[in-house]
C-alpha cells in the first residue's frame, strides 16, 4: 500500500491556548470481456457494478441495540435537546486545565479533526452560507460542533464565530464527551450532556482524582455515543451520514469490533500524569482518520509525525486497488479491469460526510517507451486533481429539481456510490489505444482521497489548495494487449 500526501494541506485553526508540549480477487473480467464492446465509447461507470445506493428525505431509522458494547442508558430528549436546561459556559473546563494532568491525551486531541471542529475554515464558511439561506440550520450544524456552546446558548443563527468563547472554539474539547451521561437518540446530538456529573471515564477501581470526582461510565467508548453526532439526518429528514447505521449491519459488529478499536486504538501510556501511576493500555485521542490527517499534515506539533502516519497506515489498510486483467484490443479500442477493495468491515469507504470525502480512482496508461496514452482524469476539465465522475466512489446530492448540489439544506437526494463495507468492486475501463500498438503496456492504478470536493471551496470562496488529495493505494503492473 501507498499512502502519500500530494499537495501542501492549506487549513490553520485559530490560535487556541495549548497544552505543555511534551485478496485473491474473483476472476471476474472474464464473465465481462464481451459485454463491454456493447458499451458505448468511453469509460464505463463505477454505477454500473450495483452498489449505488439513493436515498430522499425520511426518518432516520433506529439501528437495533448493538451486540458488540454494552446497554447505553436511555433518557427522553430534554427540551435543550442536550441538557436538562439552559447551562453556562463556566460550568465547563477548557483543555488547557485538562492538559495539566493528561499532556498526552491534550496533544493528541490537538492532531484531532474534534480540536478543528469549530476553527476549521470551511465548517465556518458553511455555517454562515446556512445562515443566510435557512432557518434554524446554524444551530443544527454547531450542536455537535460545539455541544458546549450550544446547551450555553450560543451557536445560533446570526452569530459570528469571532465572538465565541475559547471553550466553544475548542469544538469537540475533552468534556464534550467526558461529561456526557445517556443516549437519547442515535443521531443529531442525541445525548445528554450534565457538567453536574462526575467526570465520564473508563476509571479502574482505586483510581481517584484529587481535582474532579470520577466514574466508570456506561457511555463512553460505546458506538451508540459516536452515533448520537456522526449519523446525521437534515432537518428534512433526509439520511445525510451514517456510518452508525452502516455498522449496525456490518460483519464488524458481528465480530465484536467497535469504532474506537480503530480510530481510538490502545497505547502504553498513563491515564494521568504526576500521581505516580503505572503505564497501561490507553486509547489514543487523535481520532484517527482524513480528519486527524489534515490535522497532523498542518500542525508542527512533537507527535504530528506520528499520528500522521498512523493515520497512512490505517487508511492504506482500508481500501486497496488492483489491476486484474490484461488490456484487451479490438478495431482501435482497448479496455482492462481494476478491483477496489474496500477492507473496512465495519462501515463504507468512505463513510460519514461521503458527499464531501471525495475518493476516486484514477488510471494511467503508458506504452513500452513511457509516453502517456490515456489518463482517465484527462477527460474532467483538463484538472489532474478533478475526478472522472463515473470513477467516483463517493456520494453526491441532488437537489429538488435533480440536480447536483454542494450544498447539505439543498439536498433532496442522496446518491451513495462508495464502497460497501466490504465490498470488492470490479471496474471496467474503456480507452483508445491504435492498433499498431503491439504492447506490453504500463498501467498504473491509484485510489485518491480528499476531505472537500474544489467545486464547494470555489462556491463557498475559500482557496482550491485547501482540497489535498492523499494517494492512499497505487499500483503500478506492465501488462500484455491481448487482441480480440
């Protein structure tokens, strides 16, 4: 696997006070071979292989109680949707109090997708386009980007993000979770959030705090707490992002694996510094994935490096490419097949915001003396960092007229193209290759993944650079034409 960073990562948070820094793939192109001179010239689209899934605006359903983490307690949804009246900043502590006893802990959040929640520049830029456009939306999008300053009040529509307080700018900071008690609803900030409440944990018997009381909860750590911000349905009711409901029916929860068993997995370290603790098993707090990617690709921090390429390796283990057939040739057409594989038992590839998290395939193809024949990007507005769309393995929205929008509030429709938790997808491409050509031929396949498609950086007036692309699986194989 291949994972490289192409392009310098654009997005800075704001300044924020700091902690101290311390397979054997089916031979299916076979079965194929003949069917594809009936397509029409060109490439032939990965919504072609059965996986596109559509969904329009109705009630998130309730996935079954999970098997694989223990009963989340329940509590009917308070009338400040998270918590049981109107609360004050000051009854929460920032993370710069936190970081005095968890360094660690406090430097890895800050590698976090969570520490940006509030501060990244497009999450700001959406917000106030929402603003203008709907009512009620901006509050919706800061009640999990801010769980804080929203149950304090702030976050409404109107609002100006220069004047939120640091603790609301810490976006999804350590009492964000750590203070939650119950799960009310596994979707759209469906939890209960009490400052009142000992701190949440996962406290052994013995541990104790001389600054805050403690508790083992029955929350944290659970996917129904993931769940109560990651799954998202609009205020229409349209399915927007549920990587809860994906696992819910995935071999992964079958097998007893839950999220933070990869995006939280386990370290020596200490719970707590300067009490004389032993070093154990811990879970990391860089939440890993695209986002703590970005994160760590911007950031100069000690542990950056690392959790960059933690991040690398995961995301190199989840999705792989592969060319699995020769170049087949007739009358000055040539087609191949290539296999994406998405590894990730327990969800899509990629899943939650999947209409932004654009990943696709690209395919190159060179003769015997290295001169190019075929891009499949050459074809999207002459732009190497703008996917095929038939090549894209992503969601995409549709508006009430059917079509494409950027735009979440927009959205009447959801058409879900990635990878099925999983799944293995055969690919057929089509390209013009001259009959004098008597190969072999180098093809070269490679999955790349961004967090923001350039078209809504371009309509939200923010800079394309902030669109990296991350290659994070590539092959390269020579290859025989085989005429037909």
């Amino acid at each position: 696997m291949v994972m490289t960073d192409r392009g310098a990562e654009a997005r800075r948070a704001s300044p924020r006070a700091g902690p101290p820094s311390r397979g054997n793939p089916p031979e299916r192109w076979h079965r194929l071979g003949r069917e594809l001179l009936a397509v029409a010239f060109g490439l032939a689209g990965a919504h072609c292989q059965g996986s596109l899934t559509t969904s329009s605006a109705a009630p998130l359903p309730h996935a079954p109680p999970s098997r694989a983490s223990s009963p989340v307690p329940s509590r009917t949804a308070p009338p400040s949707a998270l918590g049981p009246s109107r609360l004050e900043l000051d009854q929460f502590t920032s993370q710069e109090t936190c970081s005095g006893c968890h360094p660690r802990q406090a430097e890895e959040w800050q590698l976090s997708a969570h520490a940006h929640a509030m501060t990244d520049p497009v999450f700001q830029a959406l917000v106030a386009r929402a603003g203008k456009e709907t009512d009620q939306t901006e509050h919706f999008c800061v009640s999990c980007h801010s769980n804080i300053g929203t149950v304090a009040g702030r976050g409404g529509v109107g609002s100006a993000f220069d004047s939120f307080d640091p603790i609301v700018l810490e976006g999804v900071t350590c009492e964000s979770c750590h203070r939650v008690t119950g799960v009310f609803r596994k979707s759209n900030a469906g939890h209960v959030l009490d400052p009142e409440s000992p701190m949440q944990g996962t406290v052994r018997a013995g541990n104790r705090s001389p600054y805050h009381e403690t508790e083992k909860s029955a929350v944290l750590g659970t996917p129904e707490l993931c769940a109560s911000c990651h799954d998202v349905s609009s205020q229409s009711g349209l399915q927007l992002e549920q990587p809860y409901v994906e696992w819910s029916d995935s071999q992964a929860r079958t097998n007893g694996l839950v999220c933070i068993d990869c995006h939280m997995p386990r370290t020596l370290g200490r719970s707590a510094e300067g009490f004389g603790l032993p070093e154990r098993p811990v879970r990391q707090h860089a939440f890993l994935g695209i986002g703590a990617l970005a994160a760590a690709t911007a950031s100069h921090a000690s542990e950056a490096d690392a959790i960059g390429r933690e991040v690398r390796e995961l995301l190199g283990r989840s999705v792989a490419v592969s060319i699995e057939s020769d170049v087949f040739s007739a009358r000055g057409r040539a087609r191949l097949y290539v296999v994406v594989h998405n590894r990730v038992e327990g969800h899509r590839f990629p899943t939650g915001s999947a209409f932004f998290r654009q990943l696709w395939l690209r395919v190159r193809v060179r003769d015997a003396q290295g001169t190019l024949l075929f891009d499949s990007q050459a074809r999207a507005r002459n732009n190497a960092s703008t996917p095929t769309p038939s090549l894209l393995l992503s969601a995409r929205l549709f508006d009430d007229a059917g079509q494409v929008t950027q735009l979440p509030w927009h959205a009447a429709r959801v058409e879900n193209n990635s990878l099925q938790a999983g799944e293995e997808r055969l690919i057929p491409i089509a390209f013009e290759l001259d009959a004098s050509n008597e190969g072999p031929l180098w093809v070269e396949a490679s999955l790349e993944l961004r967090s923001f498609p350039e078209d809504l950086l371009e309509e939200l007036g923010l800079a394309r650079e902030l669109a990296t692309v991350f290659e994070v699986s590539a092959v390269t194989s020579i290859r025989p034409i085989v005429r037909e």
